[in-house]
C-alpha cells in the first residue's frame, strides 16, 4: 500500500511539476477529509503513511501544544476510504495545490525554522517579514521581550502556523515558542539533528533563561558534553540567538525523582517525594541553597516544573524532615 502511495505521489508530482512534498500534502489531506466525512468527525486529522500502513491521529490542542492520539480504524476500512479519496478528493485537492502552490508548501514547513527580512513594524509591535513567496507575521507576543529590530533586518523564527483567514494564506512566526529553542539544537548541533541525541523536554522562559533534557540512547555518549560543547561553544550561538537567554542542558531520565532533581540544577537536592495524585513533588535543598533553587523571581523551580509536568514545592532540608515527621505522626 505504501509502496503504491509513493509511486502515485512521485507520478503525479512529475505530472503536475509540483514538489513530492505537496503532493503528499494533497493526498493527506484528501484522505483526512474523506475519513471524517466517512467517519463522521469534526476533530483536526493528521495522517501518516509508514511502512505498516496508513495512520489516522486525532489532533487537539491543549494551551500551546497539539496532541495526538490514533484513531480506532481497521487497516481494511481505512485503506477502503484512502482509495476512494486518491480517486475523488485527491483531483479536487491537487486542483487547489496548484492554485496555492505558496501556500501549501510554507504549510509543510509549519513547525520548522524559517528565515526572511522585516519589511514593516506596526504600531502594535508586530512585524510583517517577507520570506521570499509569502509574507508572514511575528506577532509582539511572539518576540523576546527585549529585542528590537529595523527595516531590512534578517530574522530567524519558528514557523508556528499556516492558516487561511477569509481565504488568504496567513503565516505567523515565534521566536518564544519552545520548540524554537529545539529547532535551533537540531539545526546547530549535528548528533541531535542525525537523531543520536534525543530532545526530551524544553522550557523556557524566553530571553530569560531555558532548560533542555537530552538522551543518548549510547550509554558511552555524554549528551550533555556534546551540546554544551567544549567551554560551552556549541550552546553558546543559540544562546546568542535567543538574546542572551541562558540554556541548562539536563540528563534526561525516567527515574522521577531524579530528573526532578537534576531539572533543578544548579541547586543540588538532597531528597525529593512525590505525592502523584496531585502532580505534587516536594523537595529538600540544603538552607543555602533554597533561593539558588527557586531562582530570581521563581525562575528556576518555574523551569523545573514545566520540564518535569511536576509541581514542586521546595523547602530546606530541615522542614522537608518536620513535614515527613508530622506526617509519620498523623
């Protein structure tokens, strides 16, 4: 089935003289709408083709993220409605692809980093940047507090959407979404664009600060050392990037309590307990260095809470005893 899909995308690409990658799009996008037509669905589909077969997600987002989950489909009913779809809304979708060409192509670059020129800043702060066929939008929210830019300037930011809005292509940029902050260590860092370094977890605070879990699947790899490069010269240009935003590279690991302690770096945590039934953790630090913990303004337990997706209450080791006595009590 994948095979044949491949074929079909690169005949019709050569046919139509449209990149493979829109083509794809197109066709995806056709089966999208004929699942939820069949299926009766109003839920944003993502579909996927692997070498197992076709894989329908259900896609929602929750605050600034989407998430994902498969849907309940036989490989037999959806491979029934992928080739009604190829037959009657793949010509419809291609139609529109050509039409939109632009368009659909900075849409398959959504979630990737982008690079164009600032041709006018609004009243607002917003920034209208040309990235060559299109124009796109870095909204005030969506720039580093304490960046300026001019007229012809270069900018590189995270391509974050790519919708229609009364029918015209709009196209808005981030330079504080965290995934920017991890396309930046793919692009930069070769062992995490090849995959042999893996991107866990990212937080930031942008401008400000940020904290990054990395994972060597080779246990004789150091992910850290390798990120951070040698005197820190392989974050330091992302770092520049980001105005000066200080990057802590993590350990990853599944072990809960120790992530939580790591993720609370520089501080060193002498115990941590979870209480899972609230996302609660709670951690004892030695007397100085309960502010290091927390950090200017609640910066790093901030941090540490969003890597981690624990709320973390962190006291000194002395009342971390008192509480786990009163408790023994209780």
């Amino acid at each position: 089935m994948v095979k044949n899909i491949k074929k079909l995308i690169e005949h019709v690409a050569k046919e139509k003289d449209l990149p493979e990658r829109v083509v794809e799009y197109a066709l995806k996008n056709a089966i999208a709408i004929a699942v939820k037509k069949a299926k009766r669905i109003k839920d944003t589909l993502d579909i996927e083709f692997s070498e197992e077969g076709i894989r329908v997600y259900i896609v929602r987002k929750k605050g600034r993220d989407k998430i994902r989950f498969p849907l309940e489909i036989s490989p037999e009913d959806i491979n029934r409605i992928a080739a009604y779809a190829a037959k009657e809304e793949f010509l419809n979708e291609l139609e529109r692809a050509e039409r939109e060409r632009g368009f659909l192509e900075y849409k398959e670059l959504e979630g990737e980093i982008v690079t164009g020129i600032v041709r006018k800043i609004y009243d607002t702060g917003d920034i209208l940047v040309d990235l060559g066929k299109v124009e796109a939008v870095l909204p005030r929210r969506e720039q580093i507090s304490v960046e300026k830019y001019s007229i012809g300037e270069k900018v590189k930011a995270l391509l974050l959407e790519v919708k229609k809005v009364h029918g015209e292509p709009r196209l808005i940029l981030s330079r504080t979404h965290p995934l920017f902050l991890k396309r930046l260590l793919e692009t930069e860092i070769p062992e995490v664009g090849e995959k042999d370094i893996d991107i866990k977890a990212v937080a930031r605070i942008p401008g400000e600060r940020a904290k990054v879990a990395v994972y060597a699947k080779d246990l004789k790899m150091d992910p850290v050392g390798i990120v951070v490069g040698l005197r820190g010269s392989r974050i330091q240009p992302i770092s520049e990037e980001l105005c000066g935003e200080k990057i802590d590279v993590i350990k990853w690991t599944e072990e809960e309590e120790e992530f939580i302690k790591r993720a609370l770096s520089p501080a060193k945590p002498t115990a941590v307990r979870l209480i899972p039934e609230e996302d609660r953790a709670e951690v004892a630090v030695p007397q100085d260095q309960l502010s290091l913990a927390i950090g200017k303004k609640g910066t790093n337990v901030k941090l540490a809470h969003r890597l981690t997706g624990w709320h973390i209450d962190v006291m000194s080791e002395e009342d971390f005893e008192r509480l786990t006595e009163l408790r023994e009590s209780e």
